[in-house]
C-alpha cells in the first residue's frame, strides 16, 4: 500500500492529501499539485499511511506533478507580488460598495486560474456584487471566504505573552474546541486579559494542558473551598496544581501550607488496626 502525503495548499488554505506517487517528497519540499480545477503550489506537512486500501480514495484529492524548479518559484512570487496589488483594488471596491467587511489577504492559485480573498466580518456580507466588480478586472473565478478571529490571528501571525510565536501560526493544524472550563480546571483567575489570546478568544494552550490538569486536579479542594488542616478548618485562597500545594486562611490573620497527597497514594497506605 501506498503512502499518502500531506500537503498544505497555497498560503493560507488547507492540507489536502496526494499519492505517493514516483516522486520522493520529505516534509518541507515545496510542490506543484494537479487538483480538480487547476494546478496549486503547496508544501509538503507530513506523511501517513491509511488504515485500509479503501481510504486512500477517500483522502487522495490530487497528485503530486514535480517539486517546485527555480521557474515555479519565480511564478510564485510573481503571484505574491500580483496579490499585493489586487488587495488594494479589492479594498476600494469594498469601500465604493459601502461593505461592513475587513479584508486582510489574497493569494492566487499557481495557474493564475482563480484568486481568493479573505476577509472578517461582525455578520454575513452580500459580496454578491463585489464579486462581479472584482471578475470585470481579474478576469478570474473569484472567491471570497470569511473566516473567524482565531483564522485571522493564524494569518497575521505574532507572538503570545509567553514571549513565543503563536501556537495558532507555528504548528497547530486544526483548531479544537475550547471552554471556560478549561480555566477553572487550571485554577487561573477568569480575567479574559489573562485567559485569552491575541484573537480575543481564549488561549489554544489551554486545550493542550487541559488534561494534564484535570488529572491532577484530582482529589485536590476548590479555591474559596472548606478544608480541614492539622491547625483547624479554614478556606482555601491558593492553589499550586503542579505541587498540590494549597494555601489556607484559618482567620484571624492565621496562614497555612499544606500539600495534598495523591489519591493513589492515600489508597495505598496501610490500615493502622489500633
């Protein structure tokens, strides 16, 4: 069985996944891909054999023609160059039409058989007519797609308050779903300045570390909870999950540390038979 290979298309668009065909491809390599309607330029992300025959069907949306040569990178960056240009004529049209919409970026295909816009908006926007505005000067099939805030963080790309590049534009392939839950398990203060991310929606890292927490969080007391201690009953004003370390108010002005031994570890312990 074949393997199949990853590729992400374009600048901003998608992964797709080809054949393996004669063409010995690693990570990273930049190629020329046949699609459905048209050639795309994308680079190679990963590779993966599928469990059965039957899915390489089912994934394989194209094949791989040739790794980029010196020419595809000059038409490349003609296309970079040509989407600079057509970002401006597409942001005129849009304040002529009197559009409540952001565009932020454009990229054509390799072909040059169609170009695409992305933009953000509070709702949904009839493009209708800029659509048609926008066909009479490329002479291209136009598209527009909206896209969320985390997409547009993802576009722009930065750096988060962990000094790091963010996650959304370094590795994460897909965006997976987040709650406020996953704060309250990690016992953070529920400021969204501090919970929340560039894009104003709450930190991707909390996905990754939300299991972690949870299974340490097991057994330990809530913040603002009742806890018996060896010095008296008080209530819980600190948490160190990683340490199961707590901190507690026992009143009048009195201040303990405590840690809180796992559960298996307490199941563990002998009976003490008097």
């Amino acid at each position: 069985m074949g393997k199949l290979i990853q590729v992400r298309l374009g600048e901003y668009r998608p992964a797709i996944y080809v054949d393996d065909r004669d063409i010995d491809c690693r990570r990273g390599d930049h190629v020329i891909v046949e699609v459905d309607r048209g050639t795309e330029f994308g680079r190679v992300s990963s590779r993966c054999v599928p469990k059965f025959e039957s899915e390489k069907k089912f994934f394989s949306s194209g094949k791989i023609i040739r790794k980029t040569t010196e020419g595809d990178m000059r038409q490349i960056e003609h296309n970079r160059t040509k989407a600079k240009d057509a970002l401006h004529v597409c942001i005129s049209k849009i304040t002529e039409l009197k559009l409540e919409m952001n565009m932020l970026s454009c990229e054509f295909a390799f072909d040059g058989s169609k170009v695409i816009f992305y933009f953000t908006a509070e709702g949904r926007v009839d493009f209708r007519d800029l659509v048609k505005e926008l066909a009479k000067v490329f002479r291209v099939r136009i598209e527009l797609k909206q896209i969320g805030v985390r997409d547009r963080a993802k576009m722009i790309e930065g750096y988060g308050v962990c000094g790091q590049h963010l996650c959304c534009a370094s590795f994460i392939k897909d965006f997976s779903q987040l709650s406020i839950k996953m704060a309250k398990e990690q016992a953070l203060p529920l400021n969204p300045s501090k919970i929340s991310g560039v894009c104003g929606r709450i930190k991707c890292c909390m996905a990754y570390e939300y299991n972690v927490y949870r299974e340490l969080n097991k057994g330990l007391p809530k913040m603002g909870g009742k806890i018996q201690t060896p010095d008296g009953k008080g209530k819980v004003i600190n948490l160190d999950i990683l340490k199961r370390m707590v901190v507690v108010d026992l009143g009048d002005g009195k201040i303990v540390k405590m840690s809180i031994p796992k559960p298996e570890d307490v199941k563990s312990e002998p009976d003490v038979k008097e």
